[in-house]
C-alpha cells in the first residue's frame, strides 16, 4: 500500500516535470533496460534512447490524465522499452531472435501509435520553427515557450518598444502558422 | 481594429485574460464576425500544439540533464561497452556482413589498386588554401630572437615552454571525453610543441598521437595534469554522409576566442570533386582548420579543412566518417584500444544557442610552433 502511494506521488511529480521525480524513476529503472537493450544486439547509446523515449512515454500518459495506476512504474517502462526496441530493431532489420522474458508485461500498443504520432507532429512543429530562420525563431520562442512578456523581449532584442516587437512578432507567427498548418493538414511532415 | 489586434485580443481571450466586459463583447464578436470565430478555433489549436511542444523539449532536455547527472555521480551504469560485452555484441550485429565484405574485399582491393597506379591525376592543389593562420614570420623571428636572449640569459630556467612562440593557429574538438581531439594535419605536422587552449583561456599541453597528411586528419591527445576530463560528449559524430542543402553551424578560433559561423552544405565533395571532403558555405578564416562543422542535430559533420583562394565562402570540410576511421587505426595501439566515439548527439532539438552553449566548452584553440 506504501509503494502504490508513493508511485502516485512520483508520477504527479513527473507530471509537473521535477526533476527529483524524474531522477527518482531514471534511477530505478534505468539499469535494467539498459540490460535488456544490450543483451538484445543494442548499445548503450540505444539504451540510452529507447529508455528516454519509454520516459517521454510515461510523462505524455500521466500528463493526459486517463493513467490508472493498474501496474507498477517499473513494469509499464519495461513494457514500452521492450516494444518500442522491438520495433526499431524491426526497422534496422536487425531482428534476429525474439527478446525474451514474456511475463509481466501490459500490453503498450495504444500508447505508443499514439506516442509516434504525436513525435510526427513535434517534429513539424520542431522543422516548421527551424525554417523560420533569424530572429523569427527566437522571438517566437521567446514569446510562446519561454513565455517573455512583450516588453522584455523587445528590450533583449533591441526593438525601440514592445509595439515593434508585437508587429514583428505577428507577422513571424503567421509564417510560421502557415507552414505548420500546410504540413498539419497534410498530416506528414515531409517537405 | 487591424490585424495584430485582433490576434492580441484572440490570444488573451484564450489565454482567459480578458475581464467579464471584455469577455462578453469578445464573445458577440465572435457570433457575429465567423472570422474571428475562425481564428479562435485555429489558435486554440496552434497555441496548444505549441505549448504541448514548448513543454515536450523541456522534458527532454531535462531528461538529458539527469541522465548526465547520474551517469557522472555513478547512480546508473551507463558505462561503455567494454571487453567480451562489446564483442559479443558487435559479433552478433555484424556477422553475416563481415563474411561477404570480405570476401568482396579481396577482389575489389587488387582491381582498385592496379586502377588507381594508372588513373592517378597529378595533385593540383594551388587553390585551395589551408585554413591554418600563420603568425607573422617577422613578427616570429624577432621573438624567436628574444627567446634566445633570454634563454642565454637564464640557462638554468626550466620553462622554455611558454617562451616559444606560436607559429601556426588552428582549431580542434573533442572526440572522446577523455582528451582525444581531432583537428587537420596541416595544423600540427610542422610543430614540435603542441598546445590547445580552451575558450575560458586555459592552456594544456598535447600530443599528436596520430597523423593521417593524405586525407588531412589529426588526433592529438591534450597530456596535461591540469586537464579535468569531462564525463561525455554533448555531440556525437555522423558516420553517414550529410545531404546537400543541411543547415550546418562551424565553432573556430580565428581570432582569440571562440567564432560561430552558419550556412549550408552545398557540394558532397570537395575541390575538383575530392571525395575524402565536401563542400559547405560558411565564412571562415585562418584558424578555423581543424574546426567541427554541425548539422542542426548537433552532430559533428566534417572537420573545417581549407577553403578556394578565388573564390568567397567556398570552403571545404574532411567527411566525419574519416574521423572514425582514424580512430580505428589509433585503435590498434593498445594504449587507445577502448576508445569509443558516439554517433548520437545528446543536444539534438535544443535551440541553437543552447547547442553552441553545450558543444562550446569542448571545442578548442590548437597552437603549434
């Protein structure tokens, strides 16, 4: 009963993205996916990815909110680890025998088409920003993901005041709202 | 009301900003106006897919953070691969193809050779010119001239070192943590002493532990006491080639601190179509040979080599994969056998100024006289 409660508070924790939760989860988990990988034809540079993925995995699904504590942390980070490093192994052609120890395993499908597609729409966000080019990318960056307010941003890049820096802001959001939504509707992220 | 007006008002009313009042009028206009009515739906969603990514790369960046974190306080054993470990797993990943690259390697390897003693065009090199600054010969001989004077002077002195003056500037990164750098041939192949010096101005001592002239590669390993080995590389290296058109970034040291360069790839080879290099437009000066140059991954592309005389921002970059294959022949001295470059860049997806943040630190000043 102990463990359970504190398994909800770590996933509350990761939720929030604290970082001593996520170091809490990273260190007791990490070992034996990085066993499993290794003994499965992968690196430790593999492992290091496929575990990070399963995290990011673990973080989009409590943050959704619809995460049932039905199984323990540890079992689900397996689960996502074994899968996902079925698939690229798949993709590698590298496949070769089956990974092995079947048992306590949840079934993970779901999550991770729902985990790759949203890793498809990031990675448009993630080439949509990029194409902008200078001072597009950090003026947008700075407004929408750090969250600057207007007058600080226009100081920090030298804009006379922040109407400037709104007007200049505007017409970067609407290129890149443009390329975003061409791709989003097309729904790839090919060029 | 003009256009970036009404967007501030969508994203306040959004953002639930706005006080009842406004709300309210907000909230007829949008009955009334199905094209403010439309931009609020295509906001909603772009703000939130924009949020959803904003918080997304903080996760990962701090997941990368830990993972360093507890790699360097020894809480997880992310250690290479070493011994039977590795070539276990290397056998297992490589088998079948290690038997048919063998066989394929026989054959080809007498027909390359007898093609090459007899297609071999003579070197045309002139211009093209190496990227390494060569510090004012008059300049040299005076201080070599007062380096004698003191050395005559104080024979006993035992820092000769520091006395010798520079004679060529070049620019050198990090392959392993542990002090193996790579930089050009050209940089280091006329110097007795070598030294690096990194961007807070700190100076080590280092060794050419291998030099390739040919395909103008160079590892040096920085042998110095006061060097503190960094626990990883924030950068991998590619061992594939890169696509024309990539965005790539260059760190050099033509000038005293650290110099940051942008542009693309624009050729898969190098000068009259050399194969060992490609071709990238950037700006670089003297001293920038022997730099890295980026993707927008952060990874190590090519190493900064010599640009076209007659021509502005053509410069040529030795291909990546020559990196590791120098490193394989460094492997066979055992004294380096268990050295281990990574191909995965940790700072992929980070904004540009947090990748040069990260990668700065590990790219360095390579002095030679």
């Amino acid at each position: 009963m102990k463990q359970e409660i504190n398994e909800q508070a770590l996933l509350q924790g990761l939720a929030r993205n604290e970082t001593k939760a996520v170091e809490t989860i990273y260190r007791e988990n990490y070992n034996s996916i990085q066993a499993l990988i290794i003994n499965n034809n992968g690196s430790a540079d593999d492992a290091k990815d496929i575990f990070q993925e399963a995290m990011i995995v673990l973080y989009e699904k409590v943050r959704s909110g619809t995460f049932e504590l039905n199984c323990q942390i540890k079992t689900y980070v397996y689960s996502v680890s074994r899968r996902l490093w079925l698939k690229r192994l798949q993709q590698l052609n590298r496949y070769s025998a089956p990974v092995e120890n079947l048992e306590g395993l949840v079934p993970v499908e779901d999550e991770i088409e729902a985990h790759e597609q949203r890793n498809l729409e990031f990675d448009m966000m993630n080439k949509a920003i990029s194409s902008l080019g200078e001072p597009c990318k950090s003026l947008l960056e700075a407004y929408y993901l750090q969250k600057r307010n207007m007058q600080d941003i226009a100081a920090s890049f030298g804009y006379t005041n922040a109407d400037n820096a709104k007007n200049q802001k505007y017409k970067c959001l609407m290129r890149l709202k443009k390329i975003f939504f061409s791709h989003y509707k097309n729904g790839t992220s090919d060029e | 009301m003009n256009d970036v007006q009404i967007l501030e008002a969508v994203e306040r009313y959004i953002r639930g900003e706005m006080n009842p009042d406004e709300r309210l009028y907000f909230e007829n206009l949008r009955k009334t106006n199905t094209e403010v009515d439309q931009l609020v739906v295509e906001h909603t969603l772009f703000l939130q897919q924009m949020n959803r990514f904003g918080e997304w790369q903080k996760f990962r960046s701090n997941l990368h953070d830990v993972h360093t974190n507890l790699t360097e306080t020894g809480k997880i054993n992310s250690a290479k691969l070493t011994g039977k470990a590795k070539v276990v797993y290397l056998w297992n990943r490589y088998k079948r193809v290690t038997a048919i690259a063998a066989t394929i390697a026989g054959v080809t390897a007498l027909t390359v050779s007898s093609l090459v003693t007899t297609f071999n065009p003579a070197p045309e090199n002139a211009k093209v010119k190496e990227l390494v600054k060569k510090v004012n010969d008059l300049d040299t001989k005076t201080k070599q001239l007062d380096t004698k004077i003191t050395n005559a002077d104080k024979k006993n002195n035992k820092k000769p070192i520091m006395a010798t003056p520079v004679r060529y500037n070049g620019t050198g990164f990090l392959i392993d943590a542990k002090g193996l750098m790579i930089t050009n041939a050209h940089v280091v192949k006329n110097s007795r002493n070598i030294f690096v010096q990194n961007n807070k101005g700190e100076q080590f001592k280092a060794i050419v532990v291998r030099l390739d002239v040919a395909r103008d590669v160079a590892i040096i390993k920085i042998d110095d006491d006061n060097f503190k080995q960094f626990p990883s590389l924030p950068y991998g290296i590619r061992k594939t080639s890169s696509e024309i058109a990539e965005p790539i970034f260059t760190l050099g040291f033509p000038k005293n601190e650290i110099v940051y360069g942008e542009g693309y790839l624009s050729a898969k080879t190098g000068y009259n179509g050399d194969t060992l290099s490609c071709q990238i437009a950037v700006a670089a000066n003297p001293g920038n040979s022997g730099g890295p140059v980026f993707n927008h991954n952060g990874e190590v592309i090519g190493i900064l080599s010599a640009k076209e005389t007659d021509a502005e921002s053509t410069v040529f970059a030795v291909q990546s994969k020559y990196i590791y294959q120098a490193l394989e022949e460094l492997k066979k001295n055992s004294l380096y056998q268990h050295t281990k470059m990574s191909a995965k860049s940790s700072v992929s997806g980070l904004s540009k100024v947090q990748q040069v943040k990260k990668i700065q630190d590990y790219v360095f000043m390579v002095k030679g006289d």
